[in-house]
C-alpha cells in the first residue's frame, strides 16, 4: 500500500518537473525490468537497450499532464513487455528461453542446480509463450497473481487456471525428460 502511495507521489512530482521523482522510480525498477526483459531477449545488448526504451517511453507517459497511471508497477512492465514483443515482430524471431542460472546466487551445489536449470530450461522452451510468460512473472520475479493479472491485462481468475495449467504441464515435461 505504502509503495502505491508514494509513487503517486512520485508520479505528480515528475508532472511538476522534479527530475529526482523519476531517479527514484528509475533506480527501485531499473534491475527487475532489465532481469524481466533479458529473461526474453538473452542478450545483454538487446536488454540495455530495451531497458531504456523502457524508461524513455515511461519518462515520456509521466511528464505528459494528460495522462493518469493507476499502477505504476503493472504501467512499467507492461510497456516492458510491450517493447520486447515489439522488438521480436520488427526482427521476426521468436523468443528464446532466458538463462535461469543468471538469475540465481551462487552456492556450493552450484554445478547441481545448473543441471538442473538446464533441464527446466529444455523444458521451459518447449512450452507455449504465455505458459513460459506466467511461470517466469510468478515464480522468477515473484508477482502475486492479482499482480501478474495487472501486467498481463487479464482477470486474476484466467492468470490461476493458466498458472496451473502452465504447471502441471511443466511437471509432466520435467518427470518424461
């Protein structure tokens, strides 16, 4: 609640011209929206520059008086989203699965889990999009389902049923792999 609060806040100081609001914003987003984009792009070049891309199109929204933002959070990634898919029409590609185990801290077992995120990695491309798309909102970037359903533009209800599907048909790829 407190973070909703304070970036209204922030969001109508930027329409003033505080240029710090938006140093804020930019700094608490800018390692979850280069981890969400590079997630589909796998390229540290192509996520920089989407990356800002991102914040130049938000910067953009955000100084114009006209427009209102609800949620910034779900408005962030959305155009996030939006970029990236923008990205792969204009190259005609389609998306590749991220590296998991870039995400993820080192430890001991550290060649077990990249074995591991290999075969969830095989496992994970062989999925549809929006399968891929919701496991990695919920299970990487660890979104409550209500906030997935914001990114995505659809009811909490359908981001459920397709996070189980989604689930379930991983479990049954990773036990016949």
């Amino acid at each position: 609640m407190f973070r909703k609060i304070r970036e209204q806040y922030l969001i109508s100081k930027i329409k003033q011209g505080n240029k710090e609001a938006f140093s804020e914003i930019y700094n608490s987003y800018l390692d979850k929206i280069y981890r969400f984009i590079y997630f589909k792009v796998s390229s540290k070049e192509t996520a920089e520059d989407l990356v800002s891309d991102t914040f130049l199109k938000i910067l953009n929204h955000l100084t114009n008086p006209d427009k209102k933002i609800n949620n910034l959070q779900a408005f962030i990634y959305q155009t996030a989203r939006n970029l990236v898919i923008d990205h792969y029409r204009q190259n005609s590609a389609t998306i590749p699965l991220e590296n998991l185990e870039k995400t993820l801290p080192d430890n001991k077992n550290h060649h077990l889990l990249n074995d591991d995120l290999r075969t969830v990695e095989k496992v994970l491309s062989t999925l549809k999009n929006e399968y891929r798309e919701i496991i990695v909102l919920c299970y990487i970037d660890q979104f409550s389902t209500k906030e997935a359903a914001q990114i995505l533009q659809k009811p909490e209800g359908t981001i459920r049923v397709t996070l189980h599907r989604a689930l379930k048909t991983l479990r049954e790829k990773i036990e016949s792999h």
